[in-house]
C-alpha cells in the first residue's frame, strides 16, 4: 500500500511541477512578445532596441528550455 501512495503522491508533484512551468512558460512568452513589441517601436535609441532584442533572445531561449522539461515530465 506505501508503494500505491508513493506513486499517487510522485504523480501529484509531477502534476504540481508541470503547471508552474507551463506557467513560467506563459510569462517568458509573454515578455519575449512584449521586448519585440517594444524594440519595433524604438527608433531613436539603437542601443536600446539591440537590449531589448537580446532580452527578446533570452526569453525564446527559456521558453525552449520550459517546452523542453514539460515535454520530459510528459514523457
């Protein structure tokens, strides 16, 4: 019976872990979305667009890292 509640209870946490990355994942989009929005709009400050661009990169870059372990809990 302890093997049945340690595989409910590991089930659960997987569960738990899948959401908060399927939430991380929703945010890093939506900030990836929001630096390119805002880098199109920038055309005075090149320094700043180019910033804003590769904080656009980084956020792509988690984002496949987030798709990536979600895709593993899955598995």
């Amino acid at each position: 019976m302890d093997l049945n509640l340690f595989n409910h209870k590991d089930a659960e946490e997987k569960e738990l872990l899948k959401e908060v990355l399927k939430e991380s994942l929703e945010t890093e989009e939506d900030l990836m979305r929001t630096y390119l929005i805002t880098a199109e709009r920038i055309h005075e400050d090149e320094e700043l667009k180019e910033r804003l661009e590769n904080f656009a990169e980084g956020n792509a870059k988690r984002t496949k890292q987030l798709i990536d372990e979600i895709n593993e809990i899955e598995e």
